[in-house]
C-alpha cells in the first residue's frame, strides 16, 4: 500500500490538470468493494490495487472518477466528458471485468 500512496496521487493530479478540475484531496484504501470513489466534497479515494493494473486500466478509473468532479453522476454528459479522455474506455471496463477477481485476491 505504501507504494500506492507514492504512485497513484502524482497520476490524479497529472489527469485533473488535463482535465481542468481540482480535486480537494486524494486518500488511498484497501478496499474490496470499489477500485475508487469521489465524494460530494471533491475528495478522491483509490483502491491501492490500482498499481497492480496495466497504466492505461488505473488511468481510466482515475478519469472516471475526476469526472465526477464535473458530472457528479453517470448521465450521458458524465459519459461524453469522461470518454473525451479515456478513448478507451469499453475495452478498459472489459479488462477490468476479466481480471477483478485475480486482482482482489491478493
């Protein structure tokens, strides 16, 4: 987890500076049930397991979560504005529905 805590904050600020938010803090969990949150207050949690996953999969997990800081939803807004950084995006959820369960084991 400490490797998580130097690694995962330096990509959240990367991507919100691309997509112009401002997150108001970002906190790493080990958590089973979601690989990342955003609260109503801008603060970002990420699972630590985000760095056992290829770059391309967590950065999409962060920009879905950074969006909400725009979209604090899943409409189609939401959607077009996260996919506007993630061109990826399907095939991502797809990697990610494959390998959840080997990822969670550990």
């Amino acid at each position: 987890m400490t490797q998580a805590k130097w690694a995962l904050p330096p990509r959240v600020f990367i991507w919100a500076e691309r997509m112009r938010v401002t997150p108001r803090a970002i906190t790493i969990r080990d958590t089973r049930s979601r690989w990342g949150s955003c609260s109503s207050k801008g603060r970002i949690m990420l699972c630590w397991r985000l760095i056992l996953m290829p770059e391309t999969v967590r950065d999409s997990i962060i920009i879905h979560e950074l969006g909400h800081l725009k979209h604090f939803n899943h409409s189609r807004d939401f959607w077009d504005y996260v996919d506007q950084f993630d061109t990826q995006r399907r095939h991502h959820q797809t990697w990610l529905k494959k390998n959840t369960a080997a990822l969670l084991a550990r």
